[in-house]
C-alpha cells in the first residue's frame, strides 16, 4: 500500500532517521508534501540518524511509514520505530502521566510489581480548546451508589445534553462512588471545566493514578470564589487540566500506556491482539457489560491499530448463545451468530428491533461517552471470534500479546478464559495483560491478596484501585531489572532468597537453597520467536534477567570455592563441572559488562595500585605499573553500577572478584587475572598452610615475588619433574623461580609460594574469620 499521509503537528514519534536520497524510491514518491508527517527548519530534533534507506532496505517500509521534511535543507526521511503516518505523540500515555510515579522506579507490593491503570474517555469526546462558558459551579448529577437511573439528571437519548452541561460550567462537583476512580472525572476535565473532587485530601496516597492529583487539589483553592479577575488564572489552570486528559486520560493514551508496559508501544508493525471478555454483565440480561476500564482500553486499542494496516483486535469468547434478548424475535435473525460482549461499542445492527433507548438502559450509564464509538467493519469476524478459532491460534502463537480486560475476584472470570491454554503455548509473562479494573482495592482483602498471587505467575499485572500506604510498598530501579526479573515467577523466588543470603553471607545452608532453584530459571525466551519487524522496546522487554544471572553466577561458584583448586599446568584448561560453571560465570560477567557499560580489568593488588599509580592529565585514566590503564567510568556507568548494589546489596566490582577469585585459573575469564590476594612464603619442604593455596599463575608469581621483597625479575624457567608446579623459592641460591614440570612433591631446599585470596566470601579464609552469629554483607566488609 502507500505511505499514509498526515501534517497536522502533534509531536515527534521518535526512532531513527533514513534519509531518502531520491524522490522516486522503494517505489513510492517521497517529495509529495502531503504524506510528510512533519516538515519544519529542525525536524531531527528528538530522532537519531541512521543508515540511508537503501541501506536500511526498501524492504522494511511498511504501510504507513513515518515520513517527515527538513523544510531548510528539502532532507526527506524514512522513520523506523517511529509512530505511523496518522500520528500521535510521542509522549502519549507513559509513567509521566501517574501522579505518584517515580522516574526510573517500579513499584512493588509484597514482592509483586503493579502497574497503574485508569478509567478513560474517547479522545473525541475531548474539546480541542476552552469552550465558552455562561455557569459557575455544576451540581453532581450522577447517582450516589453508581448505576441507579433513578437518580440521573438526563434520560438515555440526552448524551449530547449531558456533555453540553459539563462544557457550559467552569467547575463541576464530583466525588468517590464504588471506587476512587470514576468515568465522571474524565468526563468533566474533557469538557473543559475544572473538577471539585470531594474528598479526595482524604484520599489514599496512590489512589486515581492518572488524574493531576495536586492541580485538581489546589485549583478549587486558588480560583475559588471566582470572579472576572482570576479568569486569567482560570484558563491557564483549565487549560493545562486539558491537556493532561488528552494525553494521559484518553482511551488511546490508556491503551498506548498498557502497550507500552509490555513491550508493544510505539511500534510501526502490525498488531494482533487477544483481548479476552468474560463477566456477569450489568443486568444480566445477555448485555455484556465489561466495566469502564475495559472499555476504555478496547476503544483505545481500536484506535490506535486502525492508524497501523494489517493489524487486527480479536475480542474473545463471545456473548452466550440462546438468552432471550439476542433471540430471533428482538434480532430478526432466525440463527443467532456468536455477538461480542462490545456489542455496545458499535454501531447499531440495522436489523435489530430493540429501541435505541432501551437498549440504552441496559448499559452503564446509559452508555453516555463510550457507547456507539466504533463501525461494525471494525469488529471481528464471528469466525475469528470463535473460541475453537482462538484456541488454535492461541496454540499458533498468532497473537502477539493477550489481554484480560476485567479479571478480579466475584467478577465472574475466575478462573480467566483461555488461561490453562495461553500458559501451556508458551505466552511470556510479559506479553500477557491481567487487569483488575473493578472498585475493589489491591490491599482490599485476604481473598484480592490470594488471587493476585494466583496470578502473578501468568502475566503483567494492572491496577485500578491502589488503596496502599507509603510503608507498604517499595520502589526498585528498573534499569537493572528486566521485565523477566520480576514477572517470572522462578525470578522473583530466586531474588526473595538472596535477600536472605545478603543476612548469611557465604553460609552454605543458605547456598543449599538456589540449587533446587536452578532449573525453574528461564536463562533464555528461545521459544518465543520475534517476529520481523520488532521495535527497540519489544526486543528490550524479553531481554533474559541478566543481573540475575550474574547473580546465579555468584551463589554457584561460592561451592566450588570451599574445595581445593584443581591443579593445572600452563597452558592447560579446566574441564568438567568446574569448567562448566566457570564457563557460565565468565558469559554472565560479561553481559554484567555490557549492560551496566563497565569494562572489567584485571585487577592488581591494593597497595601495589595506590603506591605506584600517578596521574595523566593527557588521557582519561591512571597508569599502572603494569602500562595497563583503568577506565574512569563514565557518569552513566556509575549510576548503572550503584542501581545495581541499591537493588541487590552487592557491587558489579565484586561480582567481578568473586568471579574471578574462583575460576583465575580458566582462561575464559577475567584474561587469566585474580583479584587482590596476600601472599607467604611456605617453610622449605613442606605445602602451603591451611586456608592458603599455592601460587597458580605465572603473573602472580611475579607479584608475589615483588610483594615478598624481591627485586629484579623472576630467574628462569623450571622443568624439574622432581619439584612440584608452581612458584617455587630456591632457599639456597636465593632465586624465585618458575616450574612448568608436571608436579612432584616438594623438595627440601625450595620454599612453596602461597597466596590467600581476600574478597570471595566462600573461600576458607573468611571462614576462619566468620563468627558463629549471622552477619550481613556490610559487615562482612568492614571484617575483610
């Protein structure tokens, strides 16, 4: 198909640049004005320039391609990872829009991260400016317990009426029903007018997560009572309450922000998602009723994939066959088809007999500000909405993310549709989405407890109703932590129980627990294939828990530590279990590496490091006395490596030591260089102390020859069979040598060097020195 055209300007979408070179290209005419997105003297601003669109390949243009102009230089662009041609910001939705939200944090409950999630309202239903206004403060006129018509100011065909009366007034009152969050809020901030939410100062903390908490507080405060010398100060106020709805309480902003959270958003390939119903509805009459949530959320998934072809929205299963109102007497159908449970949402079937106003009261509210908003083209087919077709399709993997828009105990979902089969094909927690939208709080009882738990397991969890205090959650940096490191349930075990490690440190009963751990722990999604196409953010979320991973390094390695070293000659590699573990550790730190952007060097002695360093202002690092130079990390990679000890108790510069205090004697890792040790001279003859070891490598040798007061250089080369591998002491001649020979048992005129590594926690040298009560890590330092 061809480019999508677009130029109203709405914000940058991000993503990278390819500068067309040609106009007529890929087949397709790029110097047509009307298919830039954008066109403006800066229009990089906000992007990264990449390679040209030949060599990114004519092949990855998909219909509705991001296209924008530099109207000073005439550069033409191809925008990858950018939003489609219809356009939206670049800023729809996201973290910024929650209240409480804390950048670069997650929030976690009793172990479990909770994502926000909010009641919403079309974006056409929001005024495009300020309205003029002829009233002051409007009166509630909604129902007090929520859903009682008896109560409401406007019948079921008055939606225009009812919208008119929000838009005239420059305030209106509006107040907690069932739950913190209400439809009437948006409704009220889409029509320009500033709400007066009673009792909201009294609310919980974390409560209505997407509403400008502060604003709305302090508006009625500063602008109150009003007269024509604030209207300044009112339409600012008005103004901004606007544009918050727009791009955080529309259903679009609700939908792109949930998408996002798993990966899926901004994206330019097609889509196509499960979104699974299921429910007693509002009367129980056949009529399906989903709650506000889950409607907002099907609205603004409709309209963000209709802006990108060839994606596609199944809503499954459908409505029960055989109730009496979808009848042949009510429908004029003789053979009743499966109907979806948004039936609402479209537009009315044009056989149907029901009276519009009828069947406005068997929605919510009359159906005011959702119902009617979608084409009956935009609906799935009764055949895709089939449950045996979805079944399949589940088993396929067609669908690139599933959704449960209502989930929740006495909802009528349990247990969830599709579950067993989602879980048995190999769904990924992190493109699985359980929204709990009803008026029940996450910490409202035993029972919500138990079944977030319950389901934890199987998907990213969303939540309405946050009614929790301050000291019953916790943030966690979210750049060392993956998706999979907190939505795996393995993950999150294994991340409970080195906690408690932290409090036992290098206790091997508390060792004993990660090895039944080992095999419940996804170290890869190879059974997930990407699919073409894929943005940044969608390879980013199934990224493997790689801080964990080096972690599981950690706590493996601390066995082998407490047995002996094998004995290896030069140039001889470890083989068998230790090498395996070796091998794994020497993979995880270098993914430690490159995600935190610290490059590990072989590490000298301590006092060798500050007594011989001196200073280069020509260069960035201090010179050693070995020429190598240590990188002085960049500003980045500092605040990497100390989100990572905040989060986990320990530093990447100490997964590094222990890593290769256990395995220096590999080659695969840390370049054949051990941590800081101290070294002794072993008395003639006889082997090493308890808890020492013998000098294993040539370059520690060498320092262990300058640590004991040698000077000059090493004497030459041994290849005596008769004389044990090793650094070796002549007591005669007075020379420190080095013996390649296989080994043999010591002999009475040669001295065994020894050394004793200083950080590893599971070494015997810090056994001798571990008291009998349990000490945490920080303790554990200041002993070593």
């Amino acid at each position: 198909g061809t480019l999508a055209a677009g130029v109203e300007d709405d914000g940058h979408g991000g993503g990278i640049l390819h500068h067309v070179e040609e106009c007529w290209q890929c087949g397709q005419d790029f110097c047509r004005a009307d298919i830039w997105r954008r066109s403006s003297p800066a229009v990089e601003n906000g992007f990264e320039v990449g390679a040209s669109l030949s060599l990114w390949g004519c092949e990855r243009l998909i219909s509705g391609q991001m296209v924008v102009h530099n109207s000073l230089s005439n550069a033409i662009y191809v925008v990858e990872d950018g939003f489609p041609a219809g356009g939206w910001a670049s800023d729809l939705g996201g973290a910024s829009c929650v209240h409480w939200h804390r950048p670069g944090r997650l929030l976690f409950y009793k172990g479990l991260a909770i994502f926000p999630v909010g009641i919403s309202i079309p974006e056409a239903y929001i005024v495009d400016d300020l309205p003029p206004k002829s009233g002051g403060v409007a009166p509630f006129v909604g129902s007090s317990k929520g859903g009682d018509e008896k109560e409401y100011r406007f019948g079921p065909t008055q939606e225009s009426e009812y919208h008119g009366f929000y838009r005239r007034h420059r305030f209106a009152h509006t107040q907690k029903k069932g739950g913190w969050d209400s439809l009437r809020h948006a409704e009220i901030l889409a029509q320009g007018s500033v709400p007066i939410f009673h009792d909201l100062p009294s609310s919980p903390p974390f409560s209505v997560p997407f509403l400008p908490r502060q604003q709305i507080l302090s508006a009625p405060k500063l602008l109150l009572p009003y007269s024509k010398a604030r209207e300044s100060a009112y339409n600012a106020s008005a103004r901004t309450l606007l544009a918050h709805t727009r791009r955080c309480l529309s259903s679009e902003a609700m939908a792109a922000n949930l998408l996002r959270t798993l990966g899926l958003w901004p994206t330019t390939r097609p889509l196509r998602l499960l979104f699974v119903t299921c429910g007693w509805g509002f009367t129980g009459a056949g009529d399906g009723w989903q709650g506000p949530v889950s409607i907002g959320l099907f609205l603004g998934l409709q309209a963000l994939l209709r802006r990108i072809p060839g994606s596609q929205l199944v809503d499954s299963p459908p409505l029960p066959l055989g109730t009496e109102m979808w009848g042949a007497a009510n429908t004029g159908v003789a053979e009743e088809v499966p109907r979806s449970q948004f039936w609402y949402l479209f537009d009315r079937e044009p056989y149907c007999k029901w009276p519009e106003d009828q069947l406005r009261r068997l929605m919510y509210g009359f159906g005011f500000s959702y119902a009617r908003r979608l084409p009956l083209s935009a609906s799935a087919s009764a055949t895709d909405r089939d449950t045996s077709t979805v079944l399949e399709a589940i088993k396929r993997q067609d669908f690139d993310a599933v959704i449960y828009g209502k989930v929740g105990p006495s909802q009528g979902c349990d247990p969830p549709p599709f579950i067993e089969d989602v879980m048995s094909a190999g769904y990924p927690p992190q493109r699985i989405a359980l929204v709990y939208g009803g008026d029940f709080g996450l910490a409202s009882s035993k029972h919500m407890e138990r079944h977030i738990h319950s389901l934890a397991k199987v998907g990213t969890l969303f939540f309405r109703e946050f009614d929790v205090k301050l000291d019953d959650v916790e943030w966690r940096p979210k750049e060392v932590l993956p998706p999979m490191c907190y939505l795996n349930e393995g993950w999150r075990t294994f991340f409970a129980l080195w906690r408690d490690r932290l409090q036992c440190w290098g206790c091997p009963e508390a060792d004993a627990e990660f090895e039944g751990l080992w095999p419940s722990l996804p170290i890869s999604l190879d059974w997930w294939d990407l699919p073409r196409g894929a943005s940044r953010g969608e390879v980013a979320s199934l990224e493997v828990c790689w801080s964990g991973l080096a972690l599981a390094a950690v706590v493996f390695l601390s066995r082998f530590a407490r047995e002996p070293p094998p004995v290896l000659q030069p140039g001889e590699r470890l083989s068998g279990v230790h090498g395996s573990f070796c091998g794994f550790a020497g993979t995880q730190l270098e993914f430690l590496a490159k995600h935190i952007g610290t490059r590990f060097r072989g590490a000298v002695a301590h006092d060798d490091r500050h007594r011989h360093r001196r200073r280069h202002h020509s260069v960035v690092g201090w010179q050693l006395p070995s020429g190598r130079r240590m990188q002085l990390p960049h500003p980045k990679h500092r605040r990497l490596s100390a989100l990572f000890f905040e989060a986990f108790g320990l530093r990447t510069t100490e997964v590094h030591t222990i890593v290769c205090s256990t395995c220096e004697w590999f080659p695969a890792v840390c370049q054949g260089r051990g941590p800081p040790a101290r070294y002794l001279e072993a008395p003639s003859g006889l082997e090493c102390p308890e808890s020492w070891r013998p000098v294993s490598r040539k370059s520690a040798c060498e320092m262990a020859f300058r640590r004991l007061g040698g000077t000059g250089a090493l004497g030459d080369d041994l290849d005596a069979a008769d004389r044990p591998s090793g650094c070796l002491r002549d007591t005669i001649r007075g020379v420190t040598r080095w013996n390649v020979a296989r080994p043999g048992r010591p002999h009475p005129t040669d001295s065994r060097i020894c050394e004793q590594r200083l950080v590893h926690p599971g070494h015997p040298f810090h056994a001798q020195f571990r008291p009998s009560r349990r000490l945490p890590l920080q303790e554990w330092r200041g002993i070593l």
